[in-house]
C-alpha cells in the first residue's frame, strides 16, 4: 500500500478536502510513495539530479547553457492530441460541434480502470500551483497528482509552483483537480478529458507538455473558458504586449493568432531602428485572462509563469530575445544535441556541427532525410529570462488592454491591418479568422481552415455559445478594446510578401494604438477601416507606394468570395451560433451589394 498522504510525518496542508482528494486518487493508483512539492531550489535540485539518474533528462555543457536539460520523449508521443481531447459535459450540446465528447460517467469508467494500480512503483508527486500573480483575484489555484518527474520541473517553470500555492488556497475547496498518469504511454491508452463543470482535469498515456501540463491549455484555456463564461470573463489563447513611447506613455494591447503566424515573435518584438525610443515589453505570450475593471475597461494577466515554445525557427535573427530566455535555466526537449553538449534545431543561426545527434539519438547530418529536431520540438524557460519582460507582468490586477488583434495567414483578401467597425463587427471577424492551407497539405490552394480567435482546440464548450459570451461582453465593459484583424503574409501577385514582417510590423502596431486612441486617420471601406498612405510611418523601410496600396487594398470580389464561404462554417456551428453575427454578415455582404450598385 502507498504511504497515506493523510498519514505522512509532516503535511504542508490541512485543508481537508485536498487532503481527501489526495488520498482518494492515491488509493485508486497505488503509487510507492506521495511527494508533496514545496517550489524550492533544494527540491529542483533534488528533482532533477533524480531525473538525470533515470535517464529522463540529458544533463547539457552547463558552461554553454547553466541549468539546462534535454528531454528525449516516446517518438509516439510529441505533440497534443486533438482527437483525444475530450469535453466531459453532461449533454453533447453543451460542448458543441468543435469538440470531441465524452458522456462524465463514461469517461470515469475508462479512466479508473487504466488508473487503478498506475502509479505502482511510482512517486506520486503533488504540484500545487498558481495560473496568474500570486494574489491576483484573477488567479487560479490548480493541484496537480503526477508520476512524471518531467512533468513537476516543467510545471515548476511554467507557473507560480509549491508553497505559495497551498498559502494562497488556504482551507478552499476551490481548486483545479488535475490527475496525470503516464501509463506505458500507448496512444490506444491516451486520453486528455476535461469536465468542466467539476474543474477537473484528468489526462493518461501522455507525457507532452500540452497533454500533460494541466495547467497550460487544460485548465488556462479549456477548463478557464468554461469558468469565465460562468463569471463573467475571458480566457483567450492570446499573447499580451505593451509598447512605451519616448514621452513614456504605455499602451497595452491582446492579439490572438494561429499557429505558423508569429505570435511569439510578435510578443516579443523589437523595434526597427526609425523607432528608437520606442520599447515593446512582453506580458504574456500565449494566453491573456482579460476581466472588466472597476473604471470600465478590460483588464489582462498572463497566467503563466514561463515560455513553452516552439524551437524550431527560432533564431536571434528571427527572435533575440527568445533565444536570450533560453541561456540558462530551461528545459529542451525533442531538440538535436550537439557533441560538445548543446542544442541545436532547424532554423537556428548556425549550421548544426558534425557529430550532432537528432532528437532520437541519432547520428545526423545535413544530408539526412530526417529533421535534427523533432518539427514539435520545445523549450520550457522562465519569463524571468525575457530581457523585455514587462515589469508589470506580476501586478495582480493586472493591465488594460485598448486594442485587441486577430492574425492569420492569408495570401489574398485581407489586408495588412483592418479596423472594425465596432464591437460586434470585430467580433465577427475574431470568429471567422484563419488561414489558408497550401497545395503541398490538402492538395488545394487557398482553403481557408477557421480558427475562431485562435480557439478552436481550446474553448472548453460550446462555440456558438462562445461566441455570444464575447457579445455579452461588451455590455460589461464601459470603454471596450477597439478590434483589428492583421495580415503579415498578403502576396503580390509574383507570389512574394508584400510587407517584411517580423520588427518592421511596429509601423502597424503604432498604427493600431494611434486608432485606439483616436489620433490618427484611416480609410473607411465596406469591411472596416484601413491605413491610408501616409497614415502608417513607411520611413527608412524599403517598400513602393504601389506594394503599400496592394498590402492595404480591399478587394470586394473577395470580400464577397469570403463573406460566402462563411456562411458554411457558421452553419456547422448549429443553433447555437448568434444571430448577431449572422446578420453581421449579412450586412456586410449587403453593403458590398449596394457600393457596387447591385
């Protein structure tokens, strides 16, 4: 039998319901012994030399990269599992057509079964943790029951971990419930259920980060929309950042986009030299819990406490900072390792060197027809490592937000940036964002594949009621975000870029805060407003009058090839889906109509 939690020597807890819960979940999986996790350097230090003895992680040249550890997982096991991810509502309805369900009392049936007896020969760890600033009355206080040691260092990394968890829960029975049990990590044994309206969180067979770090996707988006529907909030798969002028005034804006769209670059920006002065600090840069304040704007935090990016791509060209972050202190996984002990992956600024192994301990070279590193492959840094962190990030009120942005990859259609035309209509164009698929993929060019708000894998009920909460919304927040979408990858016809991206985008992002805070102009179209030329500081960057007028143009045949496509994707939505935006749609293709006298 495991060692009780309830009857080891020294409990850092008394609050009952934990205390049971904990017990309850040892009884079911029968681990050797139970850890309850403090957060302390000690503890890491003790976690990790106990990783490296098993084989878990790969000590890196701590000369090179201090505190770095490189974790090799199952090649069966390296990404998340969107069609093992359930939504354990009582009704189908309730989770919606974008969801994969599972009735409750099924799914509990499957899980006590793998469970019963999992964790035998096993540590048991207990991880409380804190999604937001400690004590933020927008934070949330998460447990997790893990027997992956992998899984405790990341989750040390990636939020508020230990003592100041159990101090800031106190004797509530208000916390996340997250069970975690690797199993023999089967994908025929693999499931990630949420059960919404319990805040429990139950995942097996995985240990990926996004399958595994409960905190991460499972609680701060899937189970955290569900609870800010309920309380009156958002909880969005948005990145946070804030720009500081030379006179020293501080905007903050909320942008959300898909994958492959830039987002972390985005979040951690540096600006052009023609905006010297200029500062861009990153809040957040993956999720944004964003609530009404007192003085009627919307306020965001960042709930967690690290980067979990993607490695592949990132370069000092492509992202200094994140490459700073991962100097010291970060946990690489599914990465190439170098032979003098570093990491190396497809994209970085150097060649790998001979003698690198790939991600599965092979010998690689750059004549292999493999990747070095796996195309999923992650590092785990503190946001204490961001040399642009904001300073505000840990305020627990967190910060207002006067713009939010919706980014996809569209070739055509959508020009560089576009304003709404208000609340509903920049709704309407978060719902229907994505971007286009290639050939290469589908076999078609210009697909469009929707993501509404960057959400589709993460809302944790029912889209179309989704959808209505972020209408409701507006009647919470007295001076709401003004809403743009943006567009870095619009092509000529050539088929090159017609804008640079990567730093120049603070030309649009000034562009963006000069609008939320009515001081520049803009051009009014039929599907909102653009830049006129002049409007957005094209000084020092080289790019032709014509490219400009072609990455801001708004072609209504498109428009109209787009406002139609969106009907069928509204229409798979079902009932649910708000007549407001149906009719938003309607009215925009009714404009179209009357601009070109039909």
């Amino acid at each position: 039998m495991p060692t009780s939690s309830t009857q080891s020597a020294k409990l850092p807890s008394k609050n009952k319901a934990l205390l049971n819960w904990v017990d309850e979940v040892a009884l079911l999986t029968k681990p050797d012994r139970v850890v309850w996790c403090d957060g302390s350097e000690k503890e890491k230090d003790r976690f990790t030399k106990e990783a490296v003895d098993a084989g878990v992680l790969i000590q890196l040249n701590q000369k090179k990269r201090p505190g770095c550890y490189l974790h090799r997982s199952n090649p069966n096991d390296v990404a998340r599992v969107e069609h093992l991810t359930f939504i354990c509502t009582p009704t189908q309805q309730e989770a919606g057509p974008t969801n994969k369900w599972m009735a409750p009392d099924e799914a509990k049936q499957k899980l006590v079964q793998l469970c019963d007896g999992a964790m035998r020969g096993r540590t048991m760890y207990v991880v409380p943790y804190v999604m937001g600033p400690l004590g933020s009355p927008s934070s949330k206080v998460g447990i997790e029951l893990t027997d992956s040691v992998y899984v405790v260092l990341n989750m040390r990394i990636m939020t508020r971990m230990g003592k100041p968890a159990l101090d800031m829960l106190g004797d509530s029975g208000a916390f996340n419930r997250g069970i975690h049990c690797l199993l023999d990590v089967n994908p025929e044994r693999r499931y990630i259920t949420h059960f919404p309206q319990e805040n429990l969180i139950w995942s097996v067979g995985s240990g990926y980060g996004g399958n595994a770090l409960l905190g991460k996707k499972c609680l701060a988006l899937r189970i955290g929309s569900y609870l800010a529907k309920r309380e009156g909030w958002l909880a969005e798969h948005m990145l946070i950042l804030g720009v500081e002028s030379p006179e020293g005034q501080k905007t903050y804006v909320a942008a959300a986009f898909p994958s492959a769209c830039g987002k972390t670059n985005f979040a951690m920006m540096l600006p052009p030299h023609r905006f010297d002065g200029w500062k861009v600090f990153t809040v957040g840069d993956d999720i944004a819990w964003l609530r009404p304040g007192p003085d009627g704007r919307l306020w965001a935090i960042n709930p967690e406490n690290g980067y979990f990016g993607v490695a592949p791509g990132t370069s000092y060209k492509s992202n200094s900072s994140a490459m700073k972050s991962i100097e010291k202190n970060t946990l690489f996984t599914n990465v190439a390792l170098t032979p003098d002990g570093d990491i190396w992956w497809e994209g970085m600024d150097n060649p790998a060197p001979a003698g690198t192994v790939d991600w599965q301990g092979r010998p690689w070279t750059k004549d292999s027809t493999e990747k070095g590193a796996h195309p999923n492959s992650r590092f785990t840094a503190p946001m204490a490592n961001n040399p642009v962190l904001s300073k505000h990030v840990d305020d627990p009120e967190g910060v207002p937000i006067s713009a939010i942005i919706f980014g996809g990859r569209r070739a055509t259609t959508v020009p560089l940036v576009l304003q709404s035309v208000n609340w509903v209509h920049g709704v309407y164009m978060g719902a229907t964002m994505g971007s286009e698929t290639t050939a290469a993929a589908t076999g078609a060019v210009g697909v469009v594949r929707r993501d509404p708000m960057a959400m589709l894998p993460f809302c944790g009920y029912n889209m179309g009621d989704y959808f209505q909460h972020w209408l409701a919304m507006r009647a919470k927040v007295k001076y709401p975000p003004r809403i743009f979408m943006v567009n870095w990858f619009r092509k000529a016809k050539d088929g090159k870029f017609l804008w640079p991206g990567y730093g120049e985008n603070m030309r649009v992002l000034k562009w963006i805060i000069d609008r939320a805070m009515v001081r520049t102009g803009g051009e009014e179209t039929p599907v909102g407003w653009v830049p006129r030329e002049g409007d957005i500081d094209l000084s020092g960057l080289d790019i032709s009058s014509e490219a400009f007028k072609a990455a801001t143009a708004v072609d209504l045949n498109e428009w109209k090839q787009e406002l139609t496509s969106t009907k069928e994707f509204f229409d798979s939505i079902g009932a649910t889906m708000p007549a407001a935006l149906k009719l938003q749609r309607e009215l925009l293709l009714s404009v179209i109509d009357a601009v070109q006298g039909k």
